[in-house]
C-alpha cells in the first residue's frame, strides 16, 4: 500500500519527519518496507538549455533543436515549433526515463534527424495539467539539474506491507487512523454535508438475492454526468499511488478506494436492463466478458451484480466490458458494498483475477464504511464530473453487523505477558480500538466495526502489547523442568555418518529435492523401475524441476557437471536426503538416503606421487571405511543390477541379505550425456535400513581386551590363473576352519614377466595368534604347511 | 719417577681429550689410552714391578682415572650421536607436505546444526518429519482456513494427488504437539518449499521452527529466549528488537530484527538503509492451533518461532545470492571450512 505524505497529512498533522512517521508505523506492526520519492523514479528528468533551433523544409511539424545538459551536446526534435528559442531552458527527459503519462522515454528518429529524448510539459513532468506549453524553468537553472530540484518539488511515499489480517490499513484514511492509535496526534473526521445523503427517488430496483454472498449493498444513480479526464491534482494522487488515470468516474472510485479503503463499482446506467440491480450467485456456465477483455465462465459458486436479464460484474472483483463507463456514458449507478471475503476469495482465486478491489473485500472492508464510501465519491462526482442530478441512497443491509463483545480478564494479560502492564494504560489502549468497560475482573470489549481482526482476548492481548510497545516489555527466560530430551538416535547416526565421511574428505553438498524427469531417463532405467514412478508437481516453477526426486543421482551428477564446467577435476562429494515414493494415501514415503560420488583425479599434482584417476578402489574403500566406523557389515556383491552403472565395475550392497544400494562406476554413454568429460563413480544407500541395524549394534555392543600375547604372520605366495579372484581363496581359507587364524589378507598380486600371461603371482599373508599364550613356531609350520597345501591343490597353484 | 709419568698422562689425556669432535677421533683416543695397547693399560702393566704400597696407591689412581675416562668418553660419545643427528639431511623443506584434504559440511549445515545446540542447551528436543504435507497440517491446522488471504503469503508447491510441499516448518508443531504431552520443547529443522525463484528466494530453502508450551511460558519469556538466540548465533553485542507482526497461527505475533551485521545500523545495501534486518517470525501459540490438537488453554500457553537458515548463513557471510547454496560449487563449500 502506497501512502503519499501529502495525501496522509490532511486527515492526521504529522508532528514528526516522514523518516521518523514511518518508524512508528514500523514498530507498530504496519512494516514500512520503503520511503519512496516517484520524482526521482521517473529518471533522469534535468533542466537542458537551448543553443540553437533550426527547421529544416523536410521536417513539417518539428523543430530540430541542439541543447546541453551541462556536459554534452545534442539534438533533440520537438513539435512545440513555436516555443523553442535560443538560450531557453526547458525541461527533458532523457532516453529510459519515465513521464507522467507512463510513456518510456526512447532515442527516436525522423528521416535523418534524431531526438535524444524529449521536451516535457508541466504534465508530462507531473506538475500540473498544462499539456500544450512547454515547460520553461528559470532563467539561472543550471542545465542538467533534476527539475524537481529546480522547482523545489518533492513527494515521499511510504510503502507498507500491510498484514493480511489489517484489512483496515488498505487505505489512507485507514493509515492516518492507525498513526492516530499510536500517537494521539489528531485524527481530523471524515465530514459530509447532510443534504449529501438526500437526492431524488431512486429510478431502478436493487435487490440481495444470495445474501450469504453480500452483506450490505448501497447505491445512487447520477444523472447528466460528463465523463471525462481528472482534475490533475486526482491524475496525481493515483499516480503517487501506482494507478492509472483512465477518466474521472473511474478515477473517483479508484481515489475513493485508496483514501477510505471501500471499493465502488460504477455502471452505465442505460446498459441496465429492467433498470434492476440483483446481487446473485451466478448461473452454472454464464458467461461474461469482462473489463481485462477476456471472457468468463462462472459457477453457481460466484457472486455477480445481474439485472434483469444478464450478470453485469463479477461481484467485488472485476466488471464487465459492456456495462462499464464510457465515454459516451451519461447516467451512472454507483455500487458501494460489503461482500462476503471467503466468496470473493475463492472467485478471485477460481479465476484467478486480482484486483485492488478483490484484494480489499477478502481482507475485510469496514461494514460502516459502505456508506461513507459512497457519500465521499458523491462529493467527487458532482463537483468533478458535474452531475445535475442525483437519487437517494439505497441501503440493503438485512443483516447489521455486530462486533463481538470480548471478555479480557486482567489476569489473563498479565499471565500470557509475563508483564503487568499499568490498568490504566490497558484500559487507554482497549479504548483506542473498541468500545469498552470496565468488569469486575477485567475489562469488556466491542471492536470498532473496522477492526473485525479481533475477536478472541488474545486478539486484545496483542493490542495491549502493540500500542504499549513490544520493547517495553522484559524480557525474562522460562521456567520448565529440567527435563529434556536430546536429539533423536537417528539424528546422532545422520551426524557420525556425515562427520565419518567429511574426514575421508568428501563434501557435503544440498540439491534441490525436484529434479527433471529426463534426468531419470537418461539414467537408462527399466520402465519397471521403481524410480520412475515417481511424484508430479501440479504447478513446477520449471520443467526441470518438476518431480520429486527418487534418487539422488541425477542431483549429485548434476553437481558434478556444474564443478566440471568451472574447473574443478577433482571432486568429492556427498548428499544426505530423503527421496520420495508415492503411497496409497496424501502422505509419500519419504526415505532418507545417502549418496556419494567421486570424479576425476584421486589426488592433486604434487611432488611425491604421480597423478592418478580415481578408479572403482577407491570408492570401494571409502564406502568400507564407512561400514567399519558404523561397525556394520556390508556385502560388496559384484555386480550391480543398476543399468546405468559399468557392469564390471560395479557392486550392489547387502546387508543380511536385504539389497540397501548399490555402488559402481557410471557407463560413458550416460556422461557423454551429461558432456562430462572424466571419470564418475558414484554409490548410494538407503539409511532407513542402515539405521535400523546401526541402532541394534550399537545397543549390543561390548568392547574386547586388546590380545596380551604375540601374534605371527606366514605368506603363501603362488602362481594362479588370471580368473581367479582373491575373494574365491579368501572363501575358501575360510571353510578350512584353521587353527589360532586371526585374519588373512591378500598383500600382493603381480602379472607380468617373468610370470607366464594368463598367471598372476600372489601372496597372501596370514596371521595367528592364541589368547593364552605365545604360539610355537613348529605348531605354526604345520598349520601353515596343510593350510598352503589345500590352497594349492584347489586353485591348482603353482609355487613362485 | 712413574707417579710423576702418570701426571703428565693425566694432562696429555685431558688436554687431548677436549680435542675429540667425532666418533672416528674418539675411537683412535680410546685405543690409544684405554686399548689392550693403549697408554694406561702399559702403565697399569708396569705397576707390578713397583713395591706394594706404591702399587695400591698409583693403581688406584689408575684405576680411577680410566674409570673416569671411560665415563667422560661414554658422555661425550652421546654428545656427538646426538649432534650427528642435528647435521643437514639434505631436505627441502620448503617442498609442502603430504596433505590430506578434510572435506566440509554444508553451510546450511553447520548453521543447522549450530542453531539446534543453541535451542539444545535450553532443553529444545530436535525433532523432524515429512517435507510432503496434507493442506491440514500445513494450513487448516495451523488456522489458516482455505480461503484465508495469509494463504497469499506462501506459494504453494501441490503435488499432484492434491498433496503439497510443505510451505514452511510450522506442520511440525501440529505433529510434535499430537506426539507428545505438554509441557514440550521441540526444534525442527528442515527443507520447505514455495513457488518463488530469484537471487533472494529460492524454491527449496531450509528453516527451523521452535516451539515450547509449558504452563506460564509467556510474552516476555519468548522475548528473553529469542535475544539469547540472536547473541549466541551473531554475538554478544548483538542488538535486536521486536515488532508487532501478523501470522495466523500465533497471537501476539513478532519479527525480530538484528541491527544490520554489515553497516551496524548506519544503513546499507544489504539492510537496505533501514540499519536492521529481518531475523525470524515468532509470537505465542494461537488458541484455534491448541485446539486443533486438543490442549486445554486453560492450562497450556506457549510460544513458537520459525526462521529461514538461508537469511541467517546469507548475513553472517555476507553472501549475496541464494542460488549459490544449491550450486554447490566446490570452492564456495570449502570456503566454509
């Protein structure tokens, strides 16, 4: 809401600067989000000096001018031919700069001559209606001063963001009621003549046909009204406050709206049919077409003003095209009414229209101000638009509203404010914003009829807080129990994870929780995937972020692809995040997983080691590094079922037997997708299933006594065909239910010469170790002889 | 007379013996005087010709000083190991380390995290839940009917099904307050959702929501527990103040405001030349929202609050653009370190 000073002063005398007025409304709850000055918005508007005038023969209207602004020299073409002189100053907009009239200035040409700009009247520069004559600034302006400068004219809007509750503040009346409330400096009433709300019979019929729908409805028709262009000082106003001019009764009614917050429809009054007004719900499927021009279906759920044979407005919102003021207009009806807010709400949302009248209905008009309304538009009217003729006020009102009467019990204040504020200040403010009395425990309360915000003890609790001042009220800490509860387990396990893999040096990373579907094409998914079922936004800001991610893959890749692209060759990342399923209710499921992904080098040049890529190892590792912090034992089952991971670089991830993710490295195609030029490993887990396990570890946990005795170790070294894998021995070591064997690990593998092609050479090394006591060597030797003898004859090994 | 030899070997020895600076000269000293040929051993050799008391007495003195010597040669050969260690090992050690990188934790991470140990060490228990909410949870319970215009204030992700994405973390006061009994603490931190995307508003964003319900937790309480967050969070001499605000499921309603980190209240860009900045959202607990979940206001009273942890990381670093938090650029999350 736009507040000109000027406008707000002349219902409150302002003690203080506009800087200092917008303070007190701020820290009165009415948020002051800007102190604008529209003058300077508009532009460079400066003051240029005339040098020289020529007319050239091929120029008919025009007159070609060379002007300064102080620092530089140029052309400017105008039409007021006769005006321009030598050594004038006159007033310019330049090129990007706004005028009064909302025109955007631009460098225009005219056969080979060309206009920098434009010479402004006193109207185009907003000062007043003179539109012929060129406006002339004084003889010692120095060019390229702002013009209002110059002038000495100023104008300072204050912007507020008005809270949907304070329907009353949609207004400058409203504003000036509000400082009032916080200041006590003078509100000057709203003042009628009485001879105002006379006039004539009324020509026509109106009628509440749905009156869930409306309130109240008043109205008066005017006879012999010119239509035609506002006064300035109307033109303006709205201006200051972001409206256009259109003509005087469509301007009155908009000046109306903005100085006392009640909206006010006019009609043409010979376009009435039946010269009856019915305020009615719509038939299913009627149809208007409407002052946007664009036509509209309506249902039985919207309210509209019909005459006798078709609806003329959609009620509160927007009128139709035919029954608007025109120029042609003559005789108007004025409608001044109270809507139902919820109605009007789910029609201006249904259709989405909104408009400064919508707008003001669903956030509560005064009931009172109906009439006041209509009284101060009729002012406006006679003396503007110059009605000869004028009827009664019509008032349908069937139901007159009634404040509640609201009980505050002062305890009550004292317990909900930790504060007692002075009784006598309490019943000051009570009475600043309703009617009230005193009661034996308290106090009773009837709102004003333009502050149906508040309605329960706590509405007046804010009051009293408000107007006293937030900041003159202690601040205290609470007294509770001491008990509480700490994070969640699974909070705690979020954290250890995060923290476990932030010191392998992977970064945390956010993406958003939409993705683009395409992006799980690209993936290469089964149609069965279960990924693809994935959740819609009905209304996405943009397709690529149109469905609720079930994976954090394409995030994380998109991630990686942003970093590619600026340079970055080596990165290592993780996302921690839920993913989302639907279910057969509203709810989805929404899994936590976490996902990581390595791309590029492994290391960063340096002196002590050659660079390198990363490669499936590496991922492998961390992932172990990770399972063993947690102590949760993970299965790496080569190879991964996921189709857009290289098969032979790839694991799916058991726990127990149950699948929870998979880990491996990402097939080129799908990167050259992605125009990613390196190497990407990605993996990525369900936690929900993690969790549960950790959390069971975690209880049965016991620690052991490091071994008091020393352990020996005995290698295997051994040629093998190239097939065989590590894990295949390993699993076998492990059905040979060795003796005193503590662990058994692969420390060596080498192909290549002198070790035929096909052969590798490997070593494994085992170490044993009793509880009780030094083993022998010789009972090692044996253990180790039958041990190396078995792996030999299973894997038809050779020795080295 | 052989006592006075032993003399002159005495001064010989030591004068030779400060000589010694490495082990080869030490070795060649000690074979010279204490080897099987060395000059002590062929005067302790001489010594069995000369009469007893003669004998006691210089071989004692012998004896004594190769016992000495022996001793003063073990300390000085410790003194030159240890110097021999303190020679140029031909090193650059200018060349940097083997380094190992730590990675780094999100900035709305760590602000996260920081913002619940605060509410933690005033007994708040973190809790969180569904980012796809009902239209209950998300407005109807928290007393914003459907045809409410503070609707107007959140736009709204819906989701197909007629499910929406919750538009702000005050859900989880309806399901913390259904969960639980009163009296409660609870923080909850989490994404949340609106249709709005520019370099100050981002689609996706983090917030935090408080609530506490207890007895007598009052006005005045809420103020005390949101001026000790904004100390913790930016600072002892922190200053903040309150408004009077509007939100439909709290009644008073508040904005706290810091004074601008950056200009300290003179006014700039960033507070836009009002000197403070918006923080959080805050007032107590609406009496439509207790019974919404069935608390006898009678009894019960409290306070809520919620506040966005992009404003809050976007003011203590001075960071400009909210996108950059969803780029995830590497350089700008390591910059957190």
């Amino acid at each position: 809401m736009k507040i000109p000073i000027s406008w707000l002063s002349e219902f409150i005398e302002l003690k203080v600067s506009p800087e200092e007025v917008a303070e007190i409304l701020t820290m009165g709850g009415v948020e002051v989000e800007n102190i604008e000055r529209p003058y300077e918005n508009l532009g460079e508007l400066i003051a240029v000096k005339i040098l020289e005038v020529y007319k050239p023969e091929d120029l008919k209207d025009l007159a070609v001018c060379k002007v300064t602004d102080g620092k530089e020299t140029f052309t400017v073409l105008t039409t007021a031919k006769e005006q321009v002189k030598p050594n004038l100053i006159v007033g310019f907009a330049k090129p990007e700069s706004l005028t009064f009239g909302f025109e955007k200035v631009e460098i225009k040409s005219v056969k080979n001559y060309k206009s920098y700009g434009m010479f402004l009247s006193s109207y185009e520069a907003g000062i007043s209606e003179e539109k012929e004559k060129l406006l002339i600034l004084p003889e010692n302006s120095s060019p390229g001063e702002s013009i209002y400068k110059i002038l000495g004219i100023s104008e300072i809007v204050l912007d507020l963001a008005i809270t949907p509750n304070r329907g009353d503040l949609l207004s400058i009346f409203g504003v000036a009621r509000e400082l009032h409330t916080l200041t006590s400096w003078e509100l000057k009433p709203l003042n009628f003549e009485k001879s105002l709300s006379l006039g004539e019979k009324f020509p026509g019929k109106i009628e509440i046909l749905d009156p869930d729908g409306c309130f109240r409805y008043a109205g008066r028709f005017f006879g012999k009204i010119k239509v035609k262009e506002s006064p300035f000082y109307i033109q303006k106003r709205l201006w200051l406050c972001g409206l256009r001019p259109i003509n005087n009764i469509v301007d009155i009614t908009n000046y109306v709206l903005l100085e006392l917050g009640q909206p006010l429809h006019a009609f043409d009054w010979r376009k009435i049919e039946g010269k009856t007004i019915l305020v009615r719900s719509a038939y299913p499927k009627e149809r208007l077409l409407m002052l946007d021009g664009i036509e509209r279906e309506f249902t039985e759920e919207d309210l509209v003003i019909a005459d006798a044979k078709k609806a003329m407005v959609l009620a509160g919102i927007m009128g139709g095209e035919e029954t608007g003021v025109s120029e042609t207009t003559e005789d108007i009806f004025l409608e001044s009414a109270w809507f139902n807010p919820k109605r009007i709400r789910k029609s201006s949302q249904r259709h989405k229209i909104t408009t400064e009248s919508s707008y003001r209905f669903e956030r509560n008009i005064d009931p009172e101000g109906v009439i006041w309304g209509l009284l101060r538009a009729s002012e406006l009217i006679l003396k503007i638009a110059e009605a000869q003729t004028y009827s009664e006020v019509i008032d349908v009102y069937p139901k007159p509203f009634s404040s509640p009467k609201i009980n505050l019990p002062t305890q009550k204040i004292v317990k909900y404010l930790g504060f007692s504020v002075p009784s006598e200040e309490v019943e000051k403010i009570l009475n600043k914003v309703g009617e009230t009395k005193k009661t034996d425990h308290g106090f009773q309360v009837v709102p004003f009829s333009y502050r149906q915000d508040l309605k329960i003890p706590e509405d007046l609790i804010e009051e009293i807080a408000r107007i006293y001042g937030y900041e003159r009220i202690p601040s205290t800490f609470p007294e509770s129990i001491l008990y509480c509860k700490g994070p969640s387990k699974k909070l705690e396990f979020e954290r250890k994870l995060r923290d476990i893999l932030k010191s392998l040096g992977f970064s945390k990373v956010i993406t958003y929780s939409f993705i683009d579907p395409k992006s799980l094409e690209k993936l290469n998914l089964r149609k069965e995937d279960r990924r693809l079922n994935f959740i819609e936004l009905a209304n996405p800001l943009t397709s690529i972020q149109s469905v609720m991610r079930t994976s954090l893959i394409p995030g994380l890749i998109e991630t990686a692809c942003f970093n590619f692209f600026r340079e970055i060759n080596s990165l290592k990342i993780f996302e921690i995040g839920k993913v989302f399923f639907p279910t057969n209710n509203l709810l989805a499921d929404e899994p936590l997983y976490l996902g990581i992904l390595l791309m590029g080098n492994a290391n960063k040049e340096n002196w002590y080691e050659n660079l390198r890529k990363f490669d499936i190892y590496d991922l492998k590792g961390y992932l172990e590094s990770l399972f063993k912090t947690l102590r949760i034992n993970i299965d790496f089952k080569p190879y991964s079922s996921e189709p857009f991971l290289k098969k032979g670089a790839s694991f799916d991830l058991y726990l127990n037997g149950e699948k929870i993710g998979f880990a491996g490295e990402i097939k080129s195609l799908i990167l050259k997708e992605f125009d990613l030029k390196t190497c990407v490993f990605v993996g990525e887990i369900n936690l929900e299933i993690l969790f549960e396990k950790f959390e069971r570890i975690e209880k049965e946990l016991t620690i052991k006594r490091p071994p008091k005795y020393p352990s020996t170790f005995r290698d295997v070294t051994c040629i093998i065909k190239k097939e065989i894998k590590i894990g295949e021995i390993l699993d076998f070591v492990k059905t040979l239910s060795i003796p005193y064997l503590e662990k058994v690990k692969c420390i060596k593998i080498y192909e290549g010469p002198p070790i035929p092609e096909g052969e590798k050479s490997i070593t494994i090394r085992f170490w044993y170790r009793a509880e009780d006591r030094t083993l022998k060597d010789e009972e090692v030797n044996d253990i180790q002889d039958a041990v190396a003898k078995s792996i030999f004859n299973k894997f038809s090994a050779k020795p080295r | 007379m052989i006592s006075d030899e032993i003399e002159k070997l005495k001064k010989e020895i030591w004068s030779s013996f400060e000589k010694i600076e490495d082990l080869s000269q030490l070795e060649s000293f000690r074979i010279k005087y204490l080897g099987k040929k060395g000059k002590i051993t062929s005067f302790l050799k001489l010594l069995k010709d000369l009469p007893l008391e003669e004998k006691k007495l210089l071989g004692k003195e012998l004896n004594e000083l190769k016992d000495e010597l022996e001793e003063r040669l073990r300390e000085k050969e410790r003194e030159i190991l240890f110097k021999e260690e303190d020679k140029d090992l031909g090193l650059d050690l200018t060349l940097p380390g083997r380094s190992l990188s730590i990675g780094t934790l999100h900035p709305l991470t760590q602000i996260i995290d920081e913002l619940c140990q605060i509410f933690s060490r005033l007994g708040f228990e973190v809790v969180t839940g569904p980012e796809i909410e009902t239209e209950y949870y998300n407005f109807t319970a928290l007393n914003i009917p459907d045809w409410h215009p503070a609707r107007d204030m959140q736009a709204t992700f819906y989701l197909k099904n007629g499910a929406l994405l919750r538009t702000h973390t005050s859900p989880m006061q309806i399901r913390a307050m259904l969960e639980r009994k009163p009296p409660l603490r609870i923080v909850a931190p989490g994404k949340v959702y609106r249709c709005d995307a520019d370099i100050r508003h981002s689609p996706m964003f983090h917030q935090i929501e408080g609530l506490m319900v207890d007895r007598n937790v009052s006005f005045s309480d809420l103020k005390g527990v949101l001026i000790y967050f904004a100390k913790e969070v930016f600072g002892e001499k922190t200053k903040v103040r309150f408004r009077p605000s509007y939100f439909p499921f709290t009644e008073p309603s508040l904005e706290m405001d810091i004074e601008c980190v950056i200009c300290k209240g003179r006014g700039c860009r960033v507070c836009g030349s009002a000197g403070w900045l918006e923080i959080l959202g805050a007032g107590m607990v609406h009496p439509e929202v207790f019974k919404a979940v069935n608390y006898d206001t009678e009894i019960w009273q409290g306070f809520a609050f919620g506040l966005g942890i992009e404003r809050i990381a976007m003011i203590k670093y001075g960071i400009d653009d909210i996108r950059m938090f969803f780029e995830n650029h590497l350089l700008f999350l390591q910059s957190f370190k």
